[in-house]
C-alpha cells in the first residue's frame, strides 16, 4: 500500500490502477507512478510531486496572461513542458 496525498488516503496498486485507467497509456506507466507515491503521509513529498506542482503553478500564471491579466507572458516553451508534465 502507498499513500496518495491526492486522494489522502492509502491505496493499493490494484485500485489505483482502476481509479487512474483512462489518465495515462498504459498499466506499466501507471504502476511506474504509483510507485512513485509516498509510504506513508508524513514522508517527504519526493520531486516528482514538487515538479507537477510547479507545472501546475506556472499553468495557472499563464491562464491569468491569456485571460488579459497585466502580467508579463510566460516562456511558450515552458508552458509547452508544463502540459507535458502534466499529461503524459
């Protein structure tokens, strides 16, 4: 069992996989990410959840931009490495 802060709760290989069918490819991608998750809730969150984070963070900076917001534009190239981050 491994902790999914996302859900906040202990979860199985088995349930993750049939709780995140449909979010990636293929089962082998899904089992690489589900280990990946932290043993327990007090672990440290390792980088890969600090980077989506920050993809997440920049995502939200660039909507502000594109809906008109007087900030400067996030770098596209970035912006294309958040999307990927975050959906493949």
């Amino acid at each position: 069992m491994k902790y999914d802060p996302y859900v906040n709760r202990y979860i199985s290989l088995e349930d993750y996989i049939k709780e995140c069918y449909g979010g990636l490819p293929n089962e082998s991608m899904l089992e690489e990410e589900y280990n990946k998750l932290p043993d327990h809730p007090g672990d440290k969150p390792n980088d890969y959840f600090a980077e989506l984070n920050e993809a997440k963070e920049l995502l939200k900076i660039y909507n502000r931009w594109r809906r008109g917001e007087d900030i400067s534009q996030p770098d596209p190239v970035e912006i294309g490495k958040a999307i990927d981050k975050l959906t493949l």
